[in-house]
C-alpha cells in the first residue's frame, strides 16, 4: 500500500511537469498566434526591420533571430574547449579527492545570477574589449559571447564529464593493452566511446545560452540590425522582450509580436533539448 502511495505521488508530479509544459505552450499560442492576422509568418521570420512603435509598424524578427544565433555560436567557441578539455582534466587526471571538490565548484558557477554575470560584462569585459580592438563600445556580440560562454561552461563540463567517466575500465584497459599512450587512450577510445553523452552536453549548453535574457541585455549592445561583425552591437531575441515587454501595451499587436518572439524561442529550445534527450538514450550504457 505504501509503494502504491509513492507511485501516485511521483506520478502526480510527473504529470504536473507536463500540465505545466501545456500551459506554458497554450499561453504562448493564444497571445502570440494574433500578430499573424496582420503580419505573415515568412515576413515576420524573415523580415529585416523591427520597429514595432513606427506607424506602419515593422516587425521583422531576422536581426534579433539571427544576433541570437551569432552570440550563441561564439559563446559555444569559447565554452567547448574549455568545458572539453576540463571535463577530460577531471574524468582523467586529477585524483579522485581533487575531483570531489573540484567538481562541486564548477557546478557553483551555474547558480550565480545572470544578472551578476552581465554586472562583471559591463564593468569588466566592455572597457576590456573597447580598449584592446579600438571600438566605441565595448558593449557587443563578442562581449556577449564571451560571457554567454563562462555561463554555459559548468552545464557542458558537469555533463561532459559524466559521460567520460561513464567510459568502463575494460575500454582504456583495452587501448592500453594496444600499446596506446595515455593521450591515444582518451582520444581515440574514450572520447569516441562517450561522443553521445558530450553531444548531448553541447546541445543543452547551446540551448542554456540561446535562453539567457539578463546577461544579453546588459553586455550585447541592444542594436537590432543584421551583422556579422562581434564587435558590433546587437540585440537578441530574449534581451528584445525583457526590453519591450514592461512598455508594451497589453493586448496590441506589438504586446502579440512579443509572444510571437517567445513561441519561436521556446520552439528552438523545445527543439534542442529533444535532441539532447534523443542522444543520451542512444549513448553507450
């Protein structure tokens, strides 16, 4: 009797995870699919010029869909080489009493606030940034990158080296007994060995920075134009509705387009998160 209670409750939550997720989904639709009956779907997506406050008004969400996509990408150039390689530090170097307390204090790094994290951009990295290339503002993509990066680190590296340490022993033992060295050992045996559980990792990080809303407005600049220059400033698609959200007039077209920009973001995460999960199904036991 008791083991059937358990079961009921886990199962309630479990399903309140997904009432919730409905919720979330339903909300996003109803107040965002109405931008539609003025504004075609391709002109929104594709659409160069976002000014939602001009009269004809534009809302075209390329710049700021695209801005999300360069600041997350030069935010996974800083973050995968770093989170790799200290993922391998740890899974393969370090005694396991190092590890212990090493592994809990890059964790740490994923609980401080965003809104710190863009205080140290504004105050740190743009003067940083502005001085080192020569530029007007230090507030840019490669700011935002840089700090989108640090926040995406302990997610990739924590996950990563799950999945290295998840390798078995007769896999090394094995490369080992070959006559491969230890640095042949972790890349040709161990990294191809757990190259699902690592994929997943990236892919949840990627989607950790494309959601991040404070930390991009703060250090991204806020120009929603379409650059792909990183010393540029740019305005993703959250730090646009952290922006205008607070001003917007409830129910108009420009509050819509606002939802509109949420659904496509929930879709991109929803998207990537159902890959990761995908991967680490498919990953080695």
């Amino acid at each position: 009797m008791r083991e059937l209670g358990i079961k009921i409750f886990l199962l309630f939550f479990a399903l309140s995870s997904l009432v919730f997720l409905a919720g979330i989904l339903f909300t996003l639709l109803s107040q965002g699919l109405p931008v539609f009956a003025e504004v075609s779907p391709v002109k929104f997506l594709l659409g160069t010029q976002w000014h939602p406050t001009s009269s004809p008004p534009d809302f075209g969400i390329l710049p700021l869909l695209l801005a999300s996509i360069q600041v997350t990408l030069g935010a996974m150039a800083v973050a995968i080489p770093l989170s790799i390689g200290s993922a391998i530090f740890l899974a393969e170097q370090v005694p396991p009493l190092m590890r212990e307390t090493a592994k809990p204090v890059v964790e740490i790094l994923a609980g401080i606030p965003s809104v710190v994290y863009g205080f140290i951009g504004m105050v740190l990295f743009a003067p940083l940034i502005k001085n080192l290339f020569h530029l007007p503002t230090g507030l840019c993509a490669l700011n935002a990158s840089i700090i989108l990066g640090i926040m995406a680190y302990p997610t990739i590296t924590s996950l990563a080296e799950d999945a290295i340490s998840a390798v078995p022993r007769s896999i090394k033992e094995a490369s080992f007994a070959l006559g491969a060295n230890r640095w042949e050992t972790v890349t040709r045996a161990v990294l191809p060995y757990a190259r699902s559980g690592i994929f997943s990792a990236v892919l949840l990080g990627f989607g950790r920075a494309i959601g991040e809303t404070m930390t991009v407005l703060m250090v991204a600049g806020g120009a929603a134009v379409v650059t792909a220059n990183y010393f540029k400033p740019v305005r993703p698609l959250t730090a646009t509705i952290a922006a205008e959200m607070g001003e917007t007039p409830f129910g108009g077209l420009h509050y819509s387009a606002l939802f509109a920009i949420a659904l496509v973001l929930f879709l991109i995460t929803l998207g990537f998160n159902l890959i990761a999960e995908k991967l680490r199904k498919g990953s080695h036991p």
